[in-house]
C-alpha cells in the first residue's frame, strides 16, 4: 500500500540512506532475487549469499536455482559460471561506475553519481528514488527500501523494461571480514575471458 508522505519523510529516507552508506564499510547476508520481464513472462526466482567491503571488495554468490560467483578485488571484476567452466575479467572501474552495485560496494559519495529523491513509504519501509546522473550501462533507476536504517530491498528497472527485486533476508553489518574471500583465481582447466 502507497501513501503519501510529507517533506519531512523525504528527508528522513535520503537521510536513512546516506547513514546507511557513511555507517558501513562491510556487510554479510543472504538474499533473495526476482527478476521480471515486461513482457509478462514468467519471473525468474534466485536465492544466494553476499559480503562485501568497500570499496570495490565483494562477494555476490547464487546458490539457486543455478551456481554462479561474482567476486570483485578492489580492482578486477569476476564473474565464475561453474556449469560453463568459464570465468569472465574486466576492471572493477568499468563494471561498477554509477550502477546499483556502486550503491553498495562503490566509495559511497551517493550524490556524485546519482540524483535522490523521496520515494514514499510502501510494504512498511521508506523509499529511495535513485536516478544516474550519467546515462551509461544498462539500467534506468533504482528504488533503496529501507527500515529503522537498515538496507531491506533494493528494486532495479534496466532500459529494457525488467525490474530486478532483491530482498535481503539477513544482512550483518561492519563484521569482520576475510580478505581471501574478495580474491579470485580460476580453476585449471577454466577458459578466461578478458585480462586479469
């Protein structure tokens, strides 16, 4: 249900959001991913794992309905398909710029690349409009969904009309992490695609 909300609201969610940001340097949690087409067909359902220290370290793994591992080291973009024994390098730079991602993982200066504003109150959380003050790359916007100051979902619509929903089930802020789990290295036998 959408209400409507004053000036006062606006500035809590942005607010929210911004402490959200400057208050944590990493995270750990679980999610789960809906992924919708325009054109109505069916929705496809992904669950996995995720960690993350900024900037740039993170670990994005699906567990279901497929295996696939997204790892960035501060510099280098990994994309691990287990099924295809392929993995996939280019620089974080490149891969990160004004997306979602960098919401998250990036250096957390939110104004530098995106424009906020208030995006009202829905499913009980506070909502953040966040458009991308350069149009490059494939997405459109992206909704922040927030609760008592902790990152609950986050919805994303692409230029070609799908809406990507993550929900984080369980998300632990500012623990202590292990830098192994930010480096990659691909099987022998893998194919390499780009320059590591």
């Amino acid at each position: 249900m959408l209400t409507g909300v004053g000036p006062a609201h606006a500035v809590d969610a942005i607010a929210q959001l911004r402490q959200f940001v400057a208050a944590t340097r990493s995270a750990e949690g679980t999610f789960e991913q809906t992924v919708t087409a325009r054109s109505g067909r069916k929705p496809q359902q992904a669950e996995g794992r995720f960690a993350f220290s900024r900037p740039g370290k993170f670990r994005w793994e699906y567990e279901l309905p497929y295996q696939q591992l997204l790892v960035g080291d501060g510099q280098r973009l990994w994309s691990w398909d287990r099924d295809l024994n392929q993995a996939t390098v280019r620089p974080i730079g490149d891969a990160l710029g004004a997306t979602p991602a960098a919401i998250l993982f990036g250096q957390g200066d939110l104004d530098q690349d995106f424009v906020l504003t208030d995006g009202g109150t829905a499913d009980g959380l506070a909502w953040v409009d966040a458009r991308p003050r350069k149009a490059e790359g494939s997405f459109e916007s992206v909704r922040i969904g927030l609760l008592d100051g902790q990152l609950k979902r986050m919805e994303m619509r692409d230029n070609f009309g799908q809406t990507t929903s993550i929900r984080f089930v369980s998300l632990q802020v500012n623990p202590a992490q292990d830098a192994s789990r930010f480096r990659f290295a691909p099987p022998a036998g893998a194919d390499v695609i780009g320059t590591p």
